[in-house]
C-alpha cells in the first residue's frame, strides 16, 4: 500500500540535506537534481520570494516489500509531475526503514508566473487521488480510508448506545435537513437561524455552528466530513443545478402549452351579431379600398360626358347656322 503524508518547510535547504544523505536513489522535475538546492533558491531570488514557506514535501511510503528503490523513485517522479508540473521538484528515495519511502520536495515558487505553492485542503486531497491511481496502474495496493462522514465522541457515542441524543447531533439533524434546500451558505445560514436558531460562522475554510443552548461554536469538521466546507460546497453546486434544470423544464413547459381564450376575450373580440372583430374590420377595408377606385371612375365618366354634349351643342350650332346661310342664299 502507498500513503502520503503532506507538509512544508520554511528552509528548503534543510529538508533537502536531511532527504539526499540518506537517498538511495534520486531524480528531479525540471531542475538539475545534483544542484537542487542552489537551482531552488536562485528562482526564488528571481521572483522576491525567498521568505516565508520556501519548500513544501509529500512523504510517499510503500507497503514493505512490494517494490524497489528504484521503482519507488520513478513513482516519485510520476507524482511529483502530476501534483507540480510547473514547479521545481526533487525526489529522494529512503530504504533506511523497513518500509521504503519518496522524500518529494517542491520549490515554492513557480517556475512560469512566480506565484507560491498553494497546499491547501482541496491541493492535498488531489494529491492523494493522484498517488491512489498513479499506485494501482503500477499494481500496487492503496489504502482503502474509512471515510469518517459522521464523527461521534466518546460521550456522544455512549449517549446513542442509551437512546438519547446530544446537542451536536441536534445540530447534525438541522444541518442535513436544511442543507437539501440551500444552494448557497448564506440560504443556509439563514436557514437555520430561522427554522432552528443556530448560528453560522465562515473564517476561511473553516465553518463552525452554535446550538442555541450553547455559548460555544463547534467546528464543522468536528461533526464529520459532511459538515465541513467542502463538502456543503458540493452539495450547494448540485442543489443549485437541480434548480437551474427545473425551472428550465417549467419554462419549455409554459412556452409548449397552447393559449386558451378566456370568456371575457371572447365576448370583445365577438360583435353581437356572432361575427368576429377581425372578419368586421377586414370588410370595411375590402369595401373602403374598392369604393375609392368607384368614385375616381365615376368622376371621369361624368366629365367625360360633359365635355362631349359641349361638342355636340357647337356641332349643332354650325349645321343650324350653315343652314341658315343656305337658305338665305336660296331667297336672294
């Protein structure tokens, strides 16, 4: 079985002394493992860095017997690239115990932008998937944790055995009820202020609960992992998509259903004759489109005859002059 155990240094020198006098076998990520100690620094100079958490260290233990040193060292590697691709890394392999082990030191500072390290409760939680699978694709065992969700005390555990129960597992009970509701901490928070008067407190990674008959917080992580920061944080993520996706499936919902007409649009849109609005305004406009073209005609006709009974009227009046003429003619 592999295990990892997590921490940091505030001289990389030190840690890097103590894990090369006893290697057996050695190798780094991107740096010269021979100089690791200078090549650290100076990137640490380069960037104004060199203060405050210099190194951080993974110790990786084999179970006894299932692998050699080398093996154990190019594992090492394997992990050190995953967990730090962008940082400077050094691999030490011990065989001093009866168990063989990787001292992995990480520079600080990054390589790229200069930025630190950042082991941090989510960091070491991927390191250890990282090493579980890295382990089993070399066919080597892992160990298999009890995940602890729930933790009881002594005196917690002895009050469950008689049937009764404590504060703190009143605040559990309050915490799982309302947390299936919230998408945020502070819809929790509020939450259980009102339904439960307990109160909340978030200082960084760190969530903490006060029972109402209770002058003292209690951390989340004392409780178990599910009433810890990550966890709910997850649990938050997934109430909120749920939401997200119900109130989408109710919209496609409203938007395919068809409209109904309610009573009093009907009877608006109706004319009391039973006709509807729409087919009234249609035939006003189909009979004030064809009048106009109606009367234009008209108009013209009229004139039209007009100006021939004008003709008509001078034609007359020479045959009847031209007439007179001839009969004059005649008497002369």
């Amino acid at each position: 079985m592999a295990t990892t155990k997590l921490g940091n240094s505030k001289s990389a020198s030190k840690s890097i002394n103590y894990a090369e006098k006893r290697a057996v076998v050695k190798s780094g990520h991107n740096c010269d493992i021979d100089y690791a100690k200078s090549n650290f620094k100076q990137l640490r100079m380069a960037y104004d860095k060199d203060n405050g958490v210099q190194a951080h260290t993974v110790i990786q233990s084999f179970k006894p017997n299932e692998i050699t040193s080398e093996k154990a060292n190019e594992i090492g590697l394997e992990l050190a690239k995953e967990i730090a691709p962008g940082h400077q890394v050094a691999v030490y392999t011990h065989d001093d115990k009866e168990h063989i082990h990787n001292h992995i030191i990480i520079n600080s500072v990054n390589l790229e932008d200069g930025k630190k390290y950042q082991s941090n409760a989510k960091q070491r939680h991927f390191v250890k998937e990282r090493n579980d699978e890295i382990c089993l694709n070399h066919g080597l065992s892992v160990v298999k944790e009890k995940t602890k969700e729930v933790r009881y005390t002594l005196a917690e555990r002895q009050l469950l055995e008689k049937g009764q129960t404590s504060w703190k597992n009143e605040i559990r009970k309050a915490v799982n009820q309302e947390k299936e509701k919230s998408t945020s901490f502070n819809d929790l928070s509020d939450r259980l202020k009102q339904n439960h008067n307990i109160d909340t407190k978030l200082k960084g990674n760190t969530l903490s609960f006060k029972h109402p008959d209770k002058q003292k917080y209690v951390r989340g992580k004392t409780l178990g992992y599910i009433f810890e920061k990550e966890a709910l944080e997850h649990g938050f993520r997934k109430n909120h998509t749920r939401e997200e996706d119900w109130k989408e499936f109710e919209r496609t919902i409203e938007q395919s259903r068809p409209r109904e007409e309610t009573p009093e649009h009907a009877i608006s849109a109706r004319s009391f004759d039973g006709t509807h609005e729409s087919d009234n305004q249609d035939e006003r406009e189909y009979a004030r489109n064809e009048r106009e073209p109606i009367s234009n005609t008209n108009n013209e006709f009229e004139q039209d005859n007009g100006e021939l009974s004008e003709e008509d009227e001078r034609a007359n009046a020479r045959a009847e002059r031209k007439a007179r003429e001839r009969d004059e003619g005649m008497e002369m």
